[in-house]
C-alpha cells in the first residue's frame, strides 16, 4: 500500500492505494470501443447519458459522422463529457442549444 496526498479544490486529502497486478481478476479492462450506454440510441434519437449542460455542438444537421466522432460536448458536475458517435450516422436534426440544460435520457440529436 502506498499513501499519497492529493490536493481537490485547495483540499488535501491523503489516498492510501493498494497495488494491482494483471493477474488480479477483480481488474477488468474496458473495451477501446466508445460504450453503447455512454448515449442511449431510442428511436432513431442519441440521448443525453446523464443531466448537465450542453457545452459546444459539433455537428449540424446535414452531417455524417463516423463511429468515434464527437458529436457534442456536455458538462455534468464540473466535467466534459463528450457525447460519442457509437457507429456512423447521417445528422437529420440537432434537437438542443449550446447553454441548454438537459435531463438523463433526453433526446439530443436526431438521426438515420
């Protein structure tokens, strides 16, 4: 174990981690592929995965995008998260506004 001290917000909090090989089988690695649940794909609609505010819309209606592309970028609890396209799309119609607030699962952008 190792203790390190981690400074948050002009904070300091002291983090004891414990060392971790590759044969632990508690650690699993995540696929390099963007996660499907990372943007819930309903009815044609990418939704928001969480609340916050739309930060920067990347796309516009009339775009294709390929799978990887960043289609928007959502702030959530101080943090970016890009929005992620999971495969390749053609844009039909952007459904929010830089500055907008929006709700788990609300549907962002339209697609085909």
């Amino acid at each position: 174990m190792k203790i390190y001290k981690v400074k948050v917000n002009g904070k300091i909090y002291e983090v004891e981690l414990e060392e971790v090989t590759e044969n632990d089988k508690s650690i699993t690695k995540e696929n390099d592929k963007p996660k499907e649940s990372s943007e819930s794909l309903t009815n044609n609609t990418i939704n928001s995965p969480m609340q916050g505010t739309i930060q920067k819309i990347l796309v516009k209606s009339g775009k294709k995008v390929k799978q990887g592309d960043s289609l928007m970028i959502l702030e959530a609890m101080k943090l970016e998260n890009d929005i992620i396209a999971d495969k390749d799309y053609l844009i039909e119609k952007v459904l929010v506004e830089e500055g907008d607030n929006v709700d788990s699962d609300q549907p962002l952008i339209k697609v085909s």
